[in-house]
C-alpha cells in the first residue's frame, strides 16, 4: 500500500498547491482512500513515477540483503 500513501501525500500538496495558488480559497476534498476523482488518479500517476525512480535502488538494495 505504500503507493497510495504516497498518492496521498502528492494529493495533500495539490490541494494545499489549489488553496493558496492564484484562486485562494479554492475548495478540495478530502482524500479517499481507493477514490476515483480525476486528482486522486492523477496523485497516483505521480506516485508510480516516483517509485519507479526508486526501484532500481530497492531491488539493489535487495539484491545485497541476499547475496
């Protein structure tokens, strides 16, 4: 699950990006976890790509651990 607590976490700074950008006071909802709103979605496109930058680090990372 650690990709959709990164999702959150990439949605939290959306919003708080929409609450204080140009328009102030720009009203978000809350995240749901599983959700299906175009934001939530889009947090979690943006959460695959970070992980995939840090997989080749993990599965290295792994590779020492059993060698």
């Amino acid at each position: 699950m650690m990709q959709e607590d990164v999702a959150q976490i990439v949605y939290e700074a959306m919003r708080w990006a929409a609450k204080t950008g140009p328009q102030l006071g720009g009203h978000t909802p809350d995240w749901v976890q599983g959700g299906n709103s175009n934001s939530q979605d889009e947090a979690r496109s943006a959460a695959s790509r970070i992980a995939s930058l840090y997989e080749p680090i993990l599965t290295n990372d792994k590779e020492q651990e059993d060698g």
